[in-house]
C-alpha cells in the first residue's frame, strides 16, 4: 500500500486552556500523497493555516501525529523539524516572504547551503529549480527588481529544489492578478503531476478546481464528504 | 439568447451555408451550446427577410451560401459595440431550493449547501480540466466564463452557509 507523503491523524490542536481554549483543530486526519494536490478550503478561523503551518513542522498539535514522509514531526524535535522544513518540505506564501538582499538564485540554494551542502552543488539545483520554473534568466535579479509573479516562481524554486516531495502553499496567489495567479497554479499542478504532494490553501473556488481534491474545514473540523464520496464511486 | 448576433458575426468572417454555420458556432464556442441545424434555417430565413444577409450562389455540392448585406455588417458592428442586456434572470433551481427550505421543517440546510458545494466543485474541476487541454483562446475564454460562475455559485453558497449560521447564533442568544 502506497504511504502517503503528509499524514495527520487525529490532530487536535487548542490554544489557551479552560475557559478561553480556542480549538484550532479538532481530530483532524488528512492525507497528501505523491503525485497529487489537495486543496483545503473554509472561512477564516476554520484552521485551514493551523492545519498547513503543523504540516510544515512550524507548530506542534496539542494531540496526535504529524507524519511526513514516514517521520513523526513531534517525535523529530526542534532540529529534526528544522532539517525537514530544509530537505523535505517546501513552503509557499501569499507575500512570496523572499530574502530582499539575497538575488533568486542565492534565495533558492539558501536551504540546501543551511542544509550544509556544498555552495556550488547547492547553485546548480538551484538553477535547475529555476529552469523548470521557466525563469533561469532571472538567477541575478533581486526580488525589488521582480514582477510578483516572478517572484513567486522563485519562491517555488526555493519550495521544490532539491527533490523535497511535499509543497505546502498558503494562498499563493493571493497577492496576483487571476491570470498571473494561474500560471502559478499551473506550476503547483506541474510539480504534483512530477511526483510531489500538494497541499494548497485558498478561499478561491476556481483555485481549489486545480486540485484533485478538496477538503473543507470548519470550526476544526474536516467536513463530512461522504455524498460526494459516492458520486466520486458512482462514477468510476 | 438569440443566435441572431453570433450567425451574423460568423457571416461578416466569410459566407457560409447552413450546416457550416452550425459547425463554426459550436467549435469556436468549444461546444458549449450545441444549435439545433432547424434554428439555424429558420434564423437565416429571417436575417434575410429583415435585409441583413442575401442568399446568394450555391457552391460545387449544392451548398447556399449566405453572406451579409451592408445592413448585416452594420447590425454586427452594433452588436459588438454595446454591452449585453442584463435581462430579467432566468429561474434558479437552487436559488429557489434554499428559500423555500428556510422554512421547511427538519431540513439541515447546512447539509444541502455542502452538497451542493460539493457538486458545483466536481463541475469546476471539470471546467479546469478542459481549460488546461485548451489550446484555442476562444475556447479558453469561453470555459473562464463557466469556471467564473461555477465560481461564484459557490462563493454564494459559503455566504448562505454564513448567514444561516449568524442567525442560528443570535437565535440561541
């Protein structure tokens, strides 16, 4: 049986205690496998970026188990955490979050050089990552001298190099014109047709259609899909 | 909406026959509204009543070609330069669904609205699908236009959601 690259299962996760606990997530079980973008949907205060930020060892759940490519993210520590974010885990923001002095090429090996890679193996991925993301000819420029698209490209370059199997995207194209943001999503969908896990998190419908499926939170809870389920089955 | 305009349009492109212009609708529209061959006959016969295509020569096989009269290109350039009419809104199924079932008794409007959420996605995934095997803009934009609705159907249905949970809340208080 396939294991999938993202696995939470039964993830709680409160802030506060007693009184003020908020629940950002209730018993949540999700998973991502290789080779498919999921979308998670719901209004704010839903859990949907509590959701994508333990998936990408930034937080810790309350209860339950973050696994991600068979390693359990509590059990990995704080180093073990950090050294997945830098091999295993890409992350794409709504504000690109680009290092201003670093040119795309330096932002792009910056994980495997952390990582302690050798800089030029590290510069060769990078230009690599940024040729399959059709911006080579920018590796010089500093992200002030880029459009938003393109430095959002970059910041995918930085998500995907280095064979790291799972892309995590907090509303990527919030910050781009709709045919802008769909060259991004194009590029999502690309590198989870090449093998990668997915995860996307947005509040647009037409976003969310990319992926091949869609989860709804609300109130930290997964929504009950089974209907939809069938439909699925029926159709088969 | 009347093929009237878009007849008249694929004319002003080049003289046509019937089953062509039936042809040239549906693919430059990616197939999208499929036109009975009878509309096309009968609209032509009334573009030519009212002056604005002739039937002309018959090609090799037959085939009555029809082209625009300086009237046609006129109408057509009409057409082009103003803004569709927002007409009185067709009926919507689930627009009704979700009036009448504000009152009905034991329903769990919540569970209707995921439901539907659910279908319209199916359907929008669909869309993107065919969009991203599209290789004509016509097509592309054509399928944008039902992406786009597909769309704020659903944005509509998380604000129902919304409202429908904003009043239950001041209910209980």
């Amino acid at each position: 049986m396939n294991t999938p690259v993202l696995h939470l299962e039964g993830v709680s996760r409160i802030h506060g205690s007693g009184e003020l606990a908020v629940h950002a997530l209730r018993e949540v079980s999700f998973e991502a496998y290789a080779g498919e973008l999921v979308a998670v949907m719901g209004p704010s205060g839903s859990g949907k970026s509590t959701l994508l930020t333990l998936a990408g060892g930034l937080d810790e759940p309350t209860s339950g188990r973050v696994v991600v490519e068979g390693t359990d993210l509590t059990a990995a520590g704080a180093g073990g955490r950090a050294r997945l974010r830098r091999t295993a885990i890409g992350y794409v923001f709504q504000d690109f979050n680009l290092i201003p002095a670093l040119t795309a090429a330096e932002n792009v090996s910056l994980p495997l050089e952390l990582d302690g890679a050798p800089s030029r193996a590290a510069r060769a991925a990078a230009a690599t990552a940024l040729d399959e993301l059709g911006i080579g000819d920018l590796a010089d420029r500093f992200p002030d001298e880029m459009s938003g698209g393109q430095q959002q490209r970059v910041a995918i370059a930085r998500a995907i190099v280095g064979q790291r199997r799972l892309i995590l995207a907090d509303e990527p194209t919030g910050a781009l014109d709709s045919v802008t943001g769909e060259d991004i999503l194009r590029l999502l969908r690309a590198r989870c047709d090449a093998g990668a896990a997915g995860v996307l998190v947005t509040h647009e419908p037409r976003h969310a259609a990319w992926a091949d499926r869609v989860v709804y939170l609300r109130d930290g809870v997964v929504l009950d899909d089974e209907d939809a389920g069938e439909t699925v089955g029926a159709r088969r | 909406m009347s093929v009237k305009h878009a007849l008249l349009a694929l004319l002003e492109q080049e003289p046509m026959y019937g089953y062509q212009l039936r042809v040239a609708f549906e693919e430059r529209t990616a197939g999208t509204w499929p036109l009975n061959i009878g509309q096309v006959y009968t609209t032509l016969s009334r573009l030519e009543r009212d002056g604005l295509v002739t039937a002309g020569e018959t090609d090799s096989d037959g085939h009555q070609l029809y082209r625009l009269t300086a009237a046609g290109r006129a109408e057509v350039t009409a057409w082009f330069g103003s803004a569709v009419p927002r007409t009185q809104p067709a009926r919507d199924e689930l627009a009704i669904k979700l009036a009448l079932g504000v009152s009905a008794r034991d329903l769990d409007l919540a569970d209707i609205i995921q439901r539907q959420r659910s279908a319209t996605m199916k359907a929008l995934q669909d869309y993107n699908r065919l969009k991203r095997k599209a290789t004509d803009l016509g097509h592309e934009l054509v399928l944008d236009s039902l992406i786009f609705a597909a769309e704020a159907e659903i944005r509509w249905l998380d604000h129902c959601e919304a409202q429908l949970r904003r009043t239950a809340d001041r209910a209980v208080r």
